[in-house]
C-alpha cells in the first residue's frame, strides 16, 4: 500500500495545495488529481510528448516526472497558455493553419513549441523539427504543424 | 432588405467548430470522462503467445483492500446465436466474446484473461499481479510460412468454425489455420499471359505495422439499476459499438446508449471494441458504479491493431508496347488470432489503377498467434498495391520505358471492369498521371550520388453506407447540426460547411455536434473514406428539407400558395409573388409566433442516392540511401489526388499528408519485431520506430479535382488513399538510388544494408 502526500505548487499562475498518492506521476496527478485533462497520456513512458509542459522553465514529460517532485515547482500546460482569455498566437496559428487533426497531440505540441520560441524566436524549419522531434503526431504528417510554429514566429 | 449574394463556402479553409476546446485542452477525449464514484480498471493480459488456461484464481485480487470487482469470460452470458455476421463475414458468436476475455485458451501474447476495477489505477494495477492464471503454454505459430506447414499447430480446434461453410475448411481432412479464400478475376489469365511478350513475375513481403493512434484505447460504463447501459468511448461510430457491444453482452440494442467522446485518432482500429463490455460488466459487479478501463501504449501495440504481415506474389504480362494484358496476383494476409483480415480489400484494389483485360487475384486470410488484426487506413490496399507497382516498375525496366510512360499507357477508365466485378465510375487516374507528370517535382532534376527518384499509383474503392442529420434552426438564425458521425480530422468543419453552402448562410452560424446514438438516427462508423461523403448528402438533405418547410411556412405568412414561394441559396432568401422577400435570419425570427420552430432531418443510404466516388492518387518521391548506415532520407515528397472536391482544402491536404507519413512509416521504419515466443520487442514508441517531424520533409500536395457525380458537391472519400503509394513509391525511389530492389517493407537500415551485400 502506498502513502498519500500533500504538494504545494504554482499552477498555470495559481498556487495550488493538492493530495496525491506517492505513486503518482505529475502526469497522473495532474488529470486525476487536480482534473487538468488537457494534459494527454499517450505512452506514458516519455516518448510521445503528449503529456508535455513546462516546469520552472524547463519543457518536461509529465509522464517522467513524480508528483512529489513538484513542491515549490512551478508548472504550465496547455490550460495555461492563453492569457486573458485571449488565445496566444501559437494556438491561433494552430487554428487557422489546420495543424491538428484529431488533436490528442496537439496539447503537447502547443507546450513544446511555446518553450521553443521562448527559448528561440526566429527557428529555421530543421530547428522546428529538431526541437519537435519528441512529440508524436499521428495524424498530420507535421507539415502543418511546422507551418503553424513558422507563422506563429513571423508573427512575434 | 437587400442581401449580397455570397461567394461559395465549400473551397474555403475556415476554423473548424472544435478547434478553440482542442487548442486550450477543454475538449473531452473519452480517458477524460470524469464521473461521480467512479472505479477504475485494468486488464490482465497472457504473457504466452499460445497457451491452454488450466485455472484462473481471483480470490487474492478481490480481497485487496479498494478492489471493487474482478471479471473473467464466465462473466459473460452464452451467445443468443451461434454464428454473428460482421463486415469481413460470418464467424462463431464465442470467439467474438474469447477475444475479450479468454476462454480455454489463449491465441497471443497479450490476450486478456481478467479485468478489474478499483478505487485508483494504482490498486487495480497491484490487484492484476495477484491474479493467478495457470498455463499450459503451446507452441506458437508466428508467421504466414509456419501456419502452412502441415505440422503447423492449429490455433481453433474447438469446432465452433465447423457449421460455417468456408470458414476454416478442413484441407485433406486436417484442420487448418487458413480462414479463408477469395478469388476475383476478369477475362481469362492464360489466354492474356499467352498473348503477352514480357511476363515478369515476383514476390514481396510487408511486415506488421500498428495504427499508432496517440490516443490508447479506453471505455467508461455505468449498468444503470434499471439494466440499462451507458458506454463512453473512443470510438469511430457509436452505432456499430452498440452493435457490438450488445451482441456479446446479450443486451437488447435499445437498452444500451453509446455517447462517442473525442477521439484521439484511430485510422480503422478503433472501429473494434476491446474494453467497452468489460467497464460494463465490472460496474454491473459493482453495483452500478462508474468504472472506466483504460489501456497503456504498450497494452495498445501488444494487443490492438496491428495490420497484416503479408506475402504477395505478382506475375504480369504485357505486350511490347506496354500495353497490360494479364495479370495474376496471389495474396497472404496474417488475420491475427482470429480470421478476417483484409486481404478482401487489398485484392479488390490491388489492379484497380490499372485496365487489364485479363486478371485474376486469389487472397488467403490465415491465422497465427498475434494479436487479431485491425483495418487500418485503405485496409489491405497499401501490401496489394506495394507489390502490384513495384512489379509495374520491374516490368517498366523489362520494357525499357519510363515508370510514367508504362502507367499512362494503362489507365483505368470509367465504364471498365475490375477484377472484383464492379465497374469504374468516374475515376481520375488520367487526370492524377497528368498531374503528376506536370508538377514542378517531377519535371525537376534529382542531382547528386545514391539519389533516387519513384512513383507509384494507389487505388481505393471508398465507401458509403447509411447516415443521419438532424438540424435545429434557432430564432436568432443560427442552426444546431447534429450527425451521427463521429470527426477524427476535421469533419464537422467539413459537414457544416456543405449545410451552410446548401442553404446559403454563414458557415459561423452552423453549430456541428456530434450526437450519441440516443439522440441522433442510425449512422454507420467514421471509416472507409464515408464520412465527409455520405454524412454529407444527409448534411445536404437536411437543408434541403429545411428550405421545403421555410417556403411552406412563409407561404402562411404571406398568405399565398407554397408553390409561389421559393428559397435562393445564393443569398439565403425567400422570395414570393411580385417583391415579396424574406432573408433565412428574419423567417427564423419570425418562426416562434407562426406555428412554431423548425428542424430539418435526414436518414440516408447514401449510395441510393449517387454512387461512391473512388479515388485515385499518384505520388512521386525523391530519396538518398547512405551506403554506409543503411538509412534513407527522404528529401522531395509529392502526393497527387483526384479528391472529387476538396470542401476544406486544408484538412483534405492534411488527409493526405498525414497518410503519406503513415506510408513512409511503413516503407522505411515501422515494423513489429517478435521473439521465438511470440514477444513484441519493441513494445514502445520509442523502438516502434514511427516518423518523427524530424524524419519528414514538408508534404507537397496537388489537389486533383474530378467532381464525383454521385454527389450533390462532387465529394469523393479523400482518407484512405494516400497511405497506399508511398510503400512502392519509396521501393522504387531506393532502387532507382542504388540499383537494388527491396523485395520486403520497411526497408529498415539492415534491409537496405543486406541487399547492398547481395547485390554487390
């Protein structure tokens, strides 16, 4: 049997006091915890990227990290992208360049390419497709996706 | 009141009606279901890949503190009927209910044996170890050439195949593990391979692939006190879950309501049902609680899907011209553990690009110890057509001719006959052969060492089936369309679209929702290219039906005969005797307080009302093989479609696209590795090796636009067929890069590293 524990984190701007098990990924923690269900399980094993977000700064696998891991920790996901009710220009692009079809991936994706463009404004194609290269997309065949980051970027 | 006409929606790229949810993680995929006291479950599975179950004991299971429930097959009732029909044929009732739970044995690595449910994923995990199952393990059959031999281990000797005639038909009074077999044909093979004055005549191989859907599989279910049943789930049709779901738990299909949530791709194999019956049964034993079941990725690779390994083997005959005069195909198909591959498909496409006068194609489907296949994409077109073309090339080489110039010579053409006894309709093999051979791709040189360049054609039939709509105008003019079909890509955008077009109003004022099967008519499954086709027409007829019941109401009003009233699509206006006109947005304002508002509905049978347009596509790609590593890059890809009409070009591109990474998928990187046991190896995403954004270039795709007649918008089905040429297309680019053929997919860095060896 296994032990409950108490995290304090900052979620998507807002401090947050949650109970979980020990076991609990922050993947896990965060959907059945908490109830942010954007955040996707695909493999549950760090190769998908579906489950991607941004942990004091850094992008992670919420799959691969514990819940215990998190307090004091500072943590964005998809949820928490738009500001003001406004949609950020990534999720605008996505939108308007059609780059999800299904869209079980596309959480991730928005993560992901937030991070890259915080990290790096201006990316050519193979930089778009390097830093993505951890998030599976079944669905597209990534033209659109790429096309979307690229469009968000001229944006900025 | 004047309204500007307004120009065409269809042809436009608008936001689809569920983008703002996926974009900001609100939209509820079927693992996000969330329901008060709710269980959780979990399967345990057989860690052999052929074995006898001498004794299951739950008893450890279900005295852990949080474990509410534990199922095995007795849990479920016998089979009303012995024998049920499915779409691939008839088969025994009990194996229907044995591949969710198995009985007395089990047939792959990964058959379930027991489910449970508990307070938390993490008890209902530790509750599967204190499960004990008892095995005799038997020796596994694991490929198309150990399944034929004659001392082949026979996968079903309980005898429930044995009253259905050919199905598992005993060869020399042995049993077997070959389900079936199909032969189709035209004319008369021999004459035509006598009339011919080349003949070649190969063989090719294709390996498992999975569907590779992110999404892993997951059914939530409350067996209300009442009996009644309500499933969530990740599904491509509610209606055919319900089907099936009735069917193995003996329920009547009234009392069970299916509501489809998100789903999170599923290119075929999520048209199966896997946990639904078993969250059913698990609340049934809990007393009516929620319980919601989901898969792991690796349960999803280890026991979904896959496709079928396949052997083909490719004779043609052509006279020195080129002209196609005969050709012979025989196919292999592994189903899995349970018969019915689609081997059916992948013969009745595997000549469809071509006309051929003389032509036969005979089809095994055969047995082994894998998880039970799955249609996936085109299902059985893309190792049919992989082998069909990469001969037509072999054969181009024969002849001296160009790959282009031997296709162009031989296309099919509206009015001639397949060899599965239809008849093309308007096809566009001409229209997409001159496309390609006019694209910028192809008329620009490949430069450079180890590069080469191939094409390929691709041919699937699409479908239609039944469908319904039900649409609500609402007084501030906005219309509610509800369908049955469930959108894996972008078809509610595509729906709306058709209806707005259809009755002239703003694409933003059609809300497109997908409905359960309570509250919306039967609607066959999202699947077979049918969606955006047949869901379409009833798209349309709604309207249509909608326009009928405004002129009738707005006739009252005007206290003149319907007959005089009329409605004008192009400006969404009513228009009566001498100037009297009414827009669409004031006669909804007007409905309230004249009898009351109005709903337009449509069930159709699509393919009474105009025939399933088929499609055609040809693809050209440009590779680089490094003769050290094995590994091909892909550097130029093309995919040309007839897509009768693109309603979103964008998400017709997107079909396309991401149908040609499937492809690459296949053709360079995907496959299923097995120990002798019948073991995946590389059971993750990580070494089941699908296309990353960094193995891909950008897609270039021309919309070949040949408007199908069967259709009011001249939609043709657009899914399926970009999965099929890639696997040829890239064969034929390495060959042309280095001089070697690749007889068998993926041609993996081994692969290409071994035919190097030979061929040098």
């Amino acid at each position: 049997m296994s032990q409950r524990i108490i995290v304090n984190s900052n979620i998507n701007g807002e401090n947050i006091e949650f109970m979980a098990d020990e076991r609990d990924s922050l993947l896990e923690a965060l959907r059945d915890r908490i109830g942010l269900t954007g955040v996707k399980e695909g493999c549950n094993n760090g190769n998908c990227g579906a489950c991607a977000v941004i942990m004091d700064g850094r992008l992670v696998n919420s799959c691969c990290v514990m819940a215990a891991e998190c307090q004091d920790a500072s943590i964005t996901t998809v949820e928490g992208l738009e500001k003001d009710g406004q949609l950020t220009t990534l999720q605008q692009t996505f939108l308007e360049d059609a780059a999800l079809q299904c869209g079980i991936c596309t959480p991730g994706f928005l993560v992901a390419a937030t991070a890259l463009l915080e990290f790096n404004p201006h990316p050519t194609e193979h930089e778009i497709r390097f830093w993505l290269a951890g998030n599976l997309c079944r669905c597209t065949g990534y033209d659109k996706i790429i096309r979307a980051v690229q469009h968000a970027a001229e944006r900025a | 009141m004047t309204t500007e006409s307004r120009p065409s929606i269809i042809g436009t790229r608008p936001i689809r009606p569920d983008g703002f949810d996926k974009v900001v993680g609100r939209a509820v995929y079927g693992a996000d279901v969330r329901l008060p006291g709710m269980l959780f479950g979990r399967v345990k599975r057989s860690p052999h890949a052929h074995a006898v179950i001498k004794r299951i004991d739950v008893s450890k299971a279900l005295a852990l503190p949080g474990v509410h429930a534990v199922i095995t097959h007795a849990d479920f009732p016998e089979p009303r009927e012995k024998i049920v029909q499915s779409f691939r044929g008839p088969g025994p009732a009990q194996w229907e209910i044995e591949r969710l739970l198995a009985r007395r044995k089990v047939l792959f690595k990964g058959h379930p044996v027991a489910a449970v449910c508990a307070n938390d994923l993490h008890t209902a995990e530790d509750a599967l170890d204190l499960i004990e199952v008892e095995y005799e393990v038997l020796l596994p059959v694991l490929n198309l050439h150990d399944a034929l031999l004659p001392s082949a281990p026979i996968l079903h000797d309980d005898g429930f195949a044995d009253p259905i005639k050919g199905l598992f038909d005993p060869v020399g009074g042995h049993a077997t593990n070959v389900a079936t077999r199909l032969e189709l044909g035209a004319g008369d093979v021999e004459l035509g391979f006598r009339e011919a004055d080349v003949i070649i005549e190969r063989e090719y191989e294709t390996g498992t692939y999975h569907q590779g859907y992110i999404e892993p599989h997951n059914g939530t279910a409350i067996w209300g006190p009442d009996g009644r049943l309500t499933v969530w789930t990740s599904t491509q049709g509610a209606f055919g879950m319900r089907e099936s779901i009735s069917r193995v738990l003996g329920l009547s299909i009234s009392q069970l309501r299916v509501i489809p949530a998100e789903i999170g791709g599923g290119f075929g194999a999520k048209n199966v049902m896997y946990l639904e019956p078993l969250a059913a049964l698990l609340s049934k034993k809990s007393g009516g609680r929620p319980v919601q079941v989901r898969m792991s990725n690796q349960e999803v690779l280890e026991a979904t899907g896959p496709t079928s390994a396949t052997r083909a083997w490719v004779r043609l005959g052509a006279k020195r011209d080129g002209t196609l005069v005969a050709a012979d195909v025989r196919l292999e198909y592994e189903a899995g553990a349970y018969h019915g591959s689609p081997v059916a498909g992948g013969a009745r496409c595997a000549l469809g690009p071509y006309a051929i006068p003389h032509q036969r194609v005979v089809g095994y489907d055969i047995v082994v110890n894998k998880s039970k296949v799955a249609a996936y994409r085109a299902p059985g077109a893309s190792a049919s057509e992989f082998a069909v073309e990469s001969a037509v090339d072999e054969l181009a080489q024969k002849l001296s001719m160009d790959p282009m110039e031997l296709r162009l010579k031989n296309p099919a053409r509206a009015g001639q006959r397949r060899s599965d006894g239809a008849t093309h309709g308007s096809i566009g093999t001409v229209e997409v052969m001159q496309a390609l051979v006019d694209s910028p791709h192809y008329r620009s040189e490949l430069a450079g060492k180890n590069r080469g360049r191939g094409v390929a054609m691709g041919f699937w039939q699409n479908g239609g089936g039944e469908s319904s709509a039900f649409a609500n105008v609402h007084e501030d003019g906005r219309v509610t369309l509800l369908t049955g079909s469930v959108d894996i890509g972008g078809l509610r955008a595509a729906l709306a679209m058709q209806f707005a077009e259809t009755l002239g109003i703003p694409y933003e004022d059609v809300s497109s929702l997908v409905a359960d099967t309570e509250s919306i008519g039967f609607t066959n499954n999202t699947g077979g290219s049918r969606s955006a086709f047949a869901t379409g027409w009833a798209a349309y007829q709604s309207a249509l039906d909608i326009r009928e019941q405004l002129e009738q109401r707005i006739a009252k009003i005007w206290e003149v005969d319907a007959a005089e009233v009329s409605y004008d699509p192009v400006d969404a206006t009513l228009r009566g005797p001498g100037d009297l006109m009414m827009t669409f947005k004031e006669a909804a304002r007007r409905l309230p307080h004249s009898g009351g508002m109005i709903q337009g509905h449509a069930d159709v049978v699509s393919t009474s009302l105009g025939a399933v347009g088929a499609c055609m596509a040809a693809h050209i790609v440009d590779v680089e093989v490094d003769r050290e590593t094995g590994k091909v890059t892909i550097l130029r890809y093309t995919a040309v479609q007839d897509v009768g009409r693109a309603i979103h070009p964008s998400y017709v591109e997107g079909q396309i696209q991401g149908g040609v990474a499937q492809g690459v998928g296949m053709a360079l990187s995907e496959e299923y590795v097995f120990d002798a046991s019948g073991a995946m190896r590389n059971n993750s995403l990580l070494d089941y090796r699908m296309p990353t954004a960094l193995d891909l270039p950008m897609i270039d795709v021309v919309l070949v636009e040949v408007p199908n007649p069967g259709h009011p918008y001249g939609v043709r089905g657009v899914g399926e067929v970009p999965i099929v040429p890639p696997l040829a297309a890239v064969a034929n680019a390495i060959a042309d890069a280095i001089g070697v053929r690749v007889p068998r997919l993926p041609a993996s860095p081994r692969v290409i590293l071994e035919q190097l060896e030979q061929g040098s």
